[in-house]
C-alpha cells in the first residue's frame, strides 16, 4: 500500500509539473502573437539583428570581405535604442550579438531567424485579433517603439509566408499593412501617425523576409 502511495504521488506530481509546463509553453505562445522584446537585451539583439542582417547582404552583393565589427552600425550598437528600455550597455551587448548573427546569416544566404521575433509559421498578421491583450508589455514605450516594432514582426511574417506559398511580391495588399492598428492604444494619441510608423517596420520586415526592396 505505501510503494502504491508513493506510486501515486510521484505520477501526480509528475502530471502537475507537465501542466504548469504546458501552461507556461502556452503563455510563451500567446505571447508571440504580440510581444516584442521585454528587456533591454533583449530589444538589442533584435534591433542589431535586422541591421546585420541588410549589412551583410550589402556587403555580399558588393564583394566586400565578411567583417561585421567593420560596420560602424555595429561600433556604435545603440540604433534604436531608448533609455525606457533599460541599461544602454545591456541593450549594446545584446546588438553586437544580434548583428553578427544578422551579418553571418545575411552574408551567407541563411534563412532569417523569424523565431528570434517570436513568430511561428501559423501566425497570419492579416488575422491577428485587435486587442490591448498586450498593453503591459509597452507600458514605457513610445508610439513608435511599438508600431515600428510591431510592423516589422508582421511584415517579416507575411513576407515569409508569401514566400511558402509562392505568392507574388506585394507587401501593400495584406490587410495587416492596410489596417496598420496592431498595437495601437488610444494612450498614444493620433492613430494615423501609429499607422504610419507602422506601415514603414511592415515594409522593411517584408522586405528583410524575401531579401528584396518595395517600390511603387
């Protein structure tokens, strides 16, 4: 009866800590439809990252040799940044690390890391649910911290799948880029401004995904 008991609790505490391992793995996959970076590093590595990425593909199409600490992007690793992300030198380590992952994978025709901005295949940025589910996670942000941001994560993601499905180059015609609201608050005051700064991150992000300049 007592090996039993022991039995029994092992395999209950086994299926609880699975749970909370689920629900953890869940909240992580919610949060990739909306969130950004939640530390200054974090942001960093992120912002450094799409900078190397276009450094190191400029370089190769110029015939340049591969040196990503040449770039004065990267001797100077604070593009972007805002004191409300937290310390300057956190968010500086994490765009250094950011931009010679961005510049190898450029350079050498690597696939981009789209998980490194939290999205996932399934994502559709044309059927995201217009919500303030995410308010907490821009509390210090500017308007253009998160349209720029949020745009660019969705442009990134469209750009990626027209490319699984073969589908033309026409950033412009995804809904996403047309309502350009994902992520706006009323606390950040004229939507067309949001609108804007975010049609601009959805544009380089589509063009980061499919290596390609958008012209009208």
């Amino acid at each position: 009866m007592i090996k039993l008991m022991k039995h029994f609790a092992i395999v209950l505490a086994s299926l609880l800590f699975l749970g909370a391992g689920i629900a953890a793995a869940q909240d992580r996959d919610r949060d990739d439809y909306y969130g950004g970076a939640v530390n200054a590093k974090e942001h960093g590595y992120q912002h450094g990252y799409r900078e190397g990425l276009r450094q190191g593909r400029a370089d190769k199409a110029n015939n340049v040799a591969p040196s990503p600490e040449a770039a004065e992007a990267y001797r100077r690793s604070d593009e972007g940044f805002d004191s409300r992300f937290g310390s300057r030198e956190e968010f500086q380590e994490g765009f250094r690390n950011g931009f010679k992952d961005g510049y190898n994978d450029g350079f050498y025709d690597k696939p981009v890391r789209q998980n490194i901005y939290g999205l996932r295949e399934d994502y559709d940025p044309d059927r995201i649910p217009r919500s303030d589910a995410d308010a907490a996670r821009y509390e210090n942000w500017t308007y253009q911290d998160v349209a720029t941001d949020t745009g660019y994560r969705d442009g990134m993601q469209a750009g990626l799948s027209d490319i699984r499905n073969h589908k033309d180059f026409k950033p412009e015609k995804h809904d996403a880029y047309e309502d350009a609201k994902h992520g706006y608050r009323h606390e950040y005051g004229d939507k067309k401004l949001y609108q804007e700064q975010y049609r601009k991150g959805f544009l380089r992000g589509y063009e980061d995904a499919t290596n390609r300049r958008y012209s009208r």
